[in-house]
C-alpha cells in the first residue's frame, strides 16, 4: 500500500488528494509504490527526490512531509518507529535542514533503535552564518544547535549514511537497498 502524507503545522492530509479535476496537493503522478520510506521538513526537497527515486526505479512506501516550521506537524522521532516496524519499508531517507534540533534528537534514536539504513540529506549547508534563512523553523542556535554541520556530524556518528547533495540520496539507495 502506498502512502504519502504531508504534516505541515496543525495540518495533516493525503499528498494525492484531489482538490479539484486538476489541481492536487503535490503532483501523485511523481510517486511510486516501493520500498523506501521518506520524512522530510522540506516540500521541494521531498517531492524533487521522489521524483529522482521514481525515475530511478526506486519506489516509496511511505513518504511524509514533517514541516519546517516552528510548531511542525509530527517529528522525525515520532516517524522513525513506525519505518522500524513497516514491513513494506526495506530503508529510510531523511530529508532535514538548518534550524531547530529534530535531526540531532533523530540522531540518537536512529543510534540505539534503528535495524534499517537511514540515508540523511541536509539543506542550507552553505548558508552564511548569521542570516536568517527562509520561515521561522531555519534558526540556528548561538552555540551551533542547528546548523548543518552540527546535524550531519551527529547523524554520521549514528551510523546514519549523509548524502552531500540531494542527487546523491539516489545512489546512496541503490547501495544500501
């Protein structure tokens, strides 16, 4: 069974709903059913690499977009047991970005509690320091809680493999799967 999901705030809906004859949540068409469970607090990272994983012949078994904002709809953490215990789901693409700590609290349970390979890619690893980036969600912490680098050093020390751009989750995939 496929399911895609987008969590945004308050909000949690089906990503192929239909809204009108023409207009969908996010384009289902791009969507394949699969084996790799995907969470993501980007909409346009996510939906890209589905894409990319489509046309590569690796389809999804669940994909849910978590939310970047400050009040997100679910957590990383919360996600990560349910693609645990999924039968359908053989691994787990992790999408995060800069801001907030979902990523390093990830980190730790991937650590102690996931059996399944986790791919992880970070958005805004080249945003200057200082500046802030996009919504609310993309604050990084004085002492570096939240930047990039403090996220892909704890999630590669859980054994978590990091991809340096989003094309490369792809070929990370069809490593580990």
């Amino acid at each position: 069974m496929h399911r895609a999901f987008c969590a945004t705030s308050f909000f949690r809906y089906l990503v192929s709903v239909k809204l009108t004859d023409e207009t969908y949540v996010m384009d289902h068409r791009i969507y394949s059913e699969g084996s790799v469970g995907l969470m993501s607090r980007s909409a346009t990272n996510s939906y890209e690499t589905v894409n990319e994983m489509t046309k590569n012949g690796i389809g999804q078994s669940t994909c849910v977009g978590v939310g970047g904002d400050v009040i997100p709809g679910t957590s990383f953490v919360k996600l990560l047991p349910m693609f645990e215990e999924d039968e359908q789901t053989e691994a787990v693409v992790l999408i995060g970005e800069i801001g907030g700590t979902d990523e390093e609290t990830a980190a730790s349970y991937i650590k102690n509690h996931m059996k399944k390979p986790v791919i992880a890619y970070i958005a805004g690893r080249h945003a200057p320091k200082g500046k802030v980036m996009g919504h609310a969600g993309a604050i990084v912490g004085a002492d570096g809680a939240g930047s990039a680098e403090s996220k892909i050093d704890i999630l590669t020390a859980a054994g978590v493999h990091i991809a340096d751009s989003p094309d490369e989750i792809v070929e990370l995939l069809k490593q580990v799967l």
